[in-house]
C-alpha cells in the first residue's frame, strides 16, 4: 500500500538514450564489467593473497585472523607474540584441535618464501604460481595488491585534480576579464614546472608515501580540465537563458550550478577515464624510477623495475607488463565507450 502511493520520478530520456549508446559499444561495454569485476576482487585482497588464514577452528572456537591477532599461546605454544602461521610447528598445534581454511594463495605481498629451493627469484610453480622477485615475496600476491593501490590511487587522483579543475575552469570561463587573464598566464607557469625534478627534490627530504604523492600530483593535475570547462562556460554565458536569469537576480554560483554546469560536465566525463588511466600511468613512472611508493609496498612499477635488473627471470618483467596493459587497454576502451555515450553526433544518428 505504502508502495503504491510512492511517486517513481520519470526516468530522463537523454540518460536512457546515453546508456544505450554506451552499451552498443560492446567493446566498452565489456570493458566496465571486466575493470569492475577486477577491482572489486582487488578490494578483498587480503581474502584472495594473505599468509593468515581466513578462518580456524580451534578446541570448539571460531577464530579470524585475518582481522584479530592471536598469540601463540592461545594454540598451545611457547611466545606471547602473534602466531606465525606460515610455521609447520603453529599449523600442526591448530589441526591437533581443529582445522584451518585457507586463502586461495597463502602469500601477503610482503611475506618472504623460506622454503625455496634455489636461488631468488624463483620460476613459477606449483606453490609460487608466477614466481618470486628478489626477495623471495610471491608476484601473483604482489600483483592483486599493486592493481588494488595504483587504481585507488587513480581513482582519488581523478576526483580531486577533476574537482579542482572543473571549479578553476567554471570560473574562469563564467566571470572572464581579467581573472580569465591572470588564470590563464598562471596556468602556463605553473604547467611548465618540471614534475618530475620536483619530486627528486622533494624526495630527498620527505619519504614519499600514499598521500605525499597524492598531495603532490594533485599540485600538478588539475589542469587538464581547466580548458575544457573554461571553453564550455564562456560558450554558454552570452546564451539567452543565462543572461534572462541573470537579469532576474539569481545568484552566480546558483546560474553556474544548475544551468552551466550540466553542459561542461558532458566533456569532463568523456575525459575522465582518460586521466584516469594517466594517473594509474604516472604512478607506475614513479615507482619505476624509484620515486613512487616507500620500499617494499606493492607496486606495479616496481615489479618493473625487478624485471629491468633481473633479465634472466622474464616473469617478472612479463607479469607487470600484462597487468598493466590489460588495466590500460580496458580504461582506454570505456573511456571510448564513454565519449561515444556522450557525443551528440552519435545522438543524432540515433
């Protein structure tokens, strides 16, 4: 009854009409589910690649490890320190009272395999199924936790640079004049510094982290859609019904947010997965050249430099080059999908 007297708001043509185009591109369409369903199973990495098990039944308990510690102790040990559940000696105390379920690869990206046999790193195997680098840590694990961060990485990028510059952009392009002026001198100063000096300066003083690296390429990304929604508001503010709700004393930021806004967004989204797959880029540039991430983090570009310094262990080199050119082959295609959704020549053969 309470249903029935809900009123559905009538669904906007336009968007039904940009939602078909998108899903006619079939290549971008399948490029959505494939990226979504990746990030998604990246997200539960710690499910998927970990060296703690996923749940353990202990003396009639129910434990976690994943997400609570439990000392040796608590299993009939010795130490008060956490188990270390990769040793046989904590693993046969557990399954003399219980039993353990484990995670599809019993590796964290940052747990070392002392059981190799040879030297590091290691071919892949039955244990280590895409080896292991240098250090003995296994790739696979290192993979599923390096996609998770550089995508976060680039998600975060692409909202805040995007956000910064859409407002840069919007004003500019609705107020002009002089602000225009001194915006658009200050964009070319300030998009001719040399990034990546910059970050080997400032490297030297401060170790580069998730969020220092963040802060800084924000610094230098928010331009990139400076133009675009700048063109767009000084297209937009000579029209008619602009200049009639200016004449009725509606308020700039209200003029700008509802009826210019919508029209510079349509370009900004056909861009995003764009610098999207940029920022994903740039981050992996970083760690490559050893100014990304701190030392020992999951890092695709890292993995690519092991493959530089390791040419007799091509798995290396081989498994980050996959990785990254299938995340940036299906960014490209949705970004393609996207502009197609967006682009008003394809309405109009529609």
């Amino acid at each position: 009854m309470v249903l029935a007297l809900v009123k559905k708001k009538p669904v906007n043509p336009l968007h039904v009409a940009r939602w078909q185009r998108f899903k006619a591109n079939r290549r971008g369409f399948w490029s959505l589910w494939i990226f979504s369903l990746l990030f998604i199973a990246s997200l539960f990495a710690e499910m998927i690649a970990n060296d703690k098990p996923l749940f353990i039944s202990y003396d009639s308990q129910w434990l976690f490890p994943v997400s609570n510690a439990y000392s040796e102790t608590k299993f009939g040990g010795e130490f008060e320190t956490e188990a270390d559940y990769t040793d046989p000696y904590v693993v046969e105390l557990i399954e003399e009272k219980g039993y353990i379920i484990w995670p599809l690869i019993r590796f964290s990206y940052d747990t070392i395999n002392f059981n190799i046999q040879g030297s590091v790193p290691s071919a892949p195997d039955s244990v280590n199924w895409l080896g292991t680098d240098d250090k003995g840590r296994d790739v696979l694990a290192r993979i599923i936790y390096g996609f998770r961060i550089s995508v976060l990485f680039g998600f975060v990028l692409t909202i805040v640079s995007s956000f910064i510059g859409v407002i840069v952009g919007a004003t500019q392009g609705y107020y002009g004049g002089w602000l225009d002026l001194i915006g658009q001198r200050f964009i070319e100063v300030w998009s001719g510094l040399p990034t990546l000096f910059l970050l080997i300066i400032l490297s030297s003083f401060v170790e580069p982290n998730f969020w220092w690296l963040l802060g800084i390429m924000v610094l230098f990304s928010w331009m990139s859609l400076v133009g675009v929604v700048r063109a767009e508001f000084l297209r937009c503010r000579n029209f008619d019904y602009v200049r009639a709700a200016q004449a009725m004393g509606v308020s700039d930021s209200r003029i700008m947010l509802r009826h210019m806004l919508p029209n510079a967004m349509v370009a900004s989204l056909t861009m995003m997965p764009f610098i999207l797959s940029g920022s994903v880029t740039t981050l992996t540039s970083l760690d490559f050249l050893g100014f990304g991430l701190p030392a020992g983090s999951p890092s695709l570009g890292e993995l690519l430099a092991q493959g530089k310094a390791n040419l007799q262990a091509p798995w290396l080199g081989i498994s980050a080059f996959v990785v990254l050119s299938m995340m940036l082959t299906l960014l490209v295609f949705i970004g393609e999908a996207v502009r197609d959704a967006f682009d008003p020549n394809m309405q109009r053969r529609g």
